[in-house]
C-alpha cells in the first residue's frame, strides 16, 4: 500500500467542500474550513482552475464553482454503473448483516422485476430468484415504488387494472391500496405482511438516482417464524441503510 499524497489530498479536499453549501467558495474560506496556509490554497486553487476542475463564478469576483471537468468525470462514472451489479453488491452487504434474504427491485408497468437477491443463511428462508415477477401491490418493494410514483402516473397505471390476491391477506381493492400507499409516504419504507407469501413478511427502503427520482427499492424478507414487532423496526432501519448505500452508489446526495 503506498502513501497518500499530501498535495492530492489537499485538492480533493477542497473539490469535496464543493458539495456542500451553494456550491461556490472563496479562498478565504477554503482557508478557514480546511485550515491550510493561505499560499497552498491559492496554488492548488490556481492549478485546479488551470485544469477545468474548478471555475470563477461569473460576477462573484474571487469565488470559484465546480468546472466541467468534474461533470466529465461524474458522467463517465455514471455510463459504468450497472444497477444489478451494484445492487447485488450491497443486498450481500445487507444480507451479512442481518442473515435475511436481500432483494433490490424495479418497477414495469405495475410488476416488480427482481434484478439482485442474496440469500438468508438460516435453513428456513424464502424461496425466489433473481428476475422474476410480482404484482407491484402484493410486496413490499412494489408497494414503496407504487407509492414514489407521480400521483398521475399511479391513477393511469391502475385505472383499468385487476389487483390479483396472492393470499387472504393481498390488498384487492383501489382504494385500500391508496390509503397503504398513503402510510408508506409517510413512514419512508414499505411494510408487507403474508401478502405475496403466507410464510414471509418484508420490510423495503427507496432507492434513488443522482437526480433524486426513485429507481428501485431495497427489501429484506423473513419468514414469519423469525418475525416480531421489534425485528421489523430493526429491519425497517437496515433497508432504510441499504438502501442509501445503494442511492450513493447511484450519485445520490440527499443523506440518509
């Protein structure tokens, strides 16, 4: 393992205080917040606008912003991203912590299409598979991306569409879907209780792109046997953190 560069890092630190704020910053504070001798800070200032990472902000006279160097890079990092793969790396993650089985999720039309799944390590666990498809409202997944949908694209989704049971406890009719989707907004994560299993319940989180929309949900599943009120609270936390993980990963910025 070699050693930091002291200068390298300096840069990148300032290049990072970036992201907080307004996005723009002067000298004088870049001085103040990293605690960096004032002629550092001008020379790697100097060099960083010199290469397009940084660039004077028009009509601010001594304050810099992001250049398009930095949008270069965060675009060729998001072209490489593939969901499946980094999704599958963070259910493992999840699942390791918890020795649930881990799913991640998208929506098509009002299915769910699992694209990653981890496996639980106890001998009794749930029976799925990557790829395959769901009624959106009889899961957990499904229900946290019905519920980030647009409230247009919902109404047009299930105007004329059939809510198939898959067992007693499926919801069935329009209405009481809303009013569950309604409680998923305001709670943050999804709840699903033996409605797509009569063995399973779930508990899934919001995944979320670098422009902040909703692309996919992070879910643990468990078998009724190792379910309890207290478990479900613990659960709901660790898919809400799986989830960010998986959202960061995606260039989201919104924190957990």
């Amino acid at each position: 393992m070699g050693r930091l560069v002291p200068a390298v890092t300096r840069a990148l630190d300032i290049l990072e205080l970036f992201l907080q704020g307004d996005g723009t910053l002067s000298a004088p504070e870049i001085t103040r917040r990293l605690q960096l001798p004032r002629t550092t800070v001008h020379e790697l200032l100097t060099t960083l606008a010199a290469r397009a990472y940084l660039v004077p902000v028009p009509d601010q006279p001594g304050r810099y912003r992001l250049g398009v160097r930095t949008h270069q890079l965060g675009s060729r990092y998001a072209e490489q991203l593939d969901l499946a793969a980094e999704g599958r790396q963070v259910a493992r993650e999840i699942a390791e912590s918890c020795g649930e089985t881990v799913h991640v999720a998208i929506l098509e039309d009002l299915d769910v299409i699992y694209i990653a799944k981890v496996d639980s390590t106890h001998a009794v666990r749930m029976v799925s598979a990557a790829g395959r498809r769901l009624p959106a409202h009889c899961t957990s997944v499904g229900k946290m991306l019905l519920a980030s949908l647009p409230e247009g694209e919902f109404e047009a989704r299930i105007a004329d569409a059939e809510l198939v049971a898959m067992t007693p406890n499926s919801i069935v009719e329009p209405d009481a879907l809303r009013a569950a989707l309604d409680a998923v907004r305001e709670r943050g994560v999804a709840v699903e209780h033996q409605e797509s299993n009569p063995d399973v319940s779930c508990v899934a989180a919001p995944v979320r792109d670098g422009s902040g929309r909703v692309v996919a949900a992070l879910s643990i599943s468990v078998p009724m046997v190792r379910w309890t009120d207290g478990r479900e609270g613990e659960l709901a936390g660790l898919a809400a953190r799986g989830a960010a993980d998986l959202s960061e990963r995606l260039g989201h910025r919104g924190g957990r």
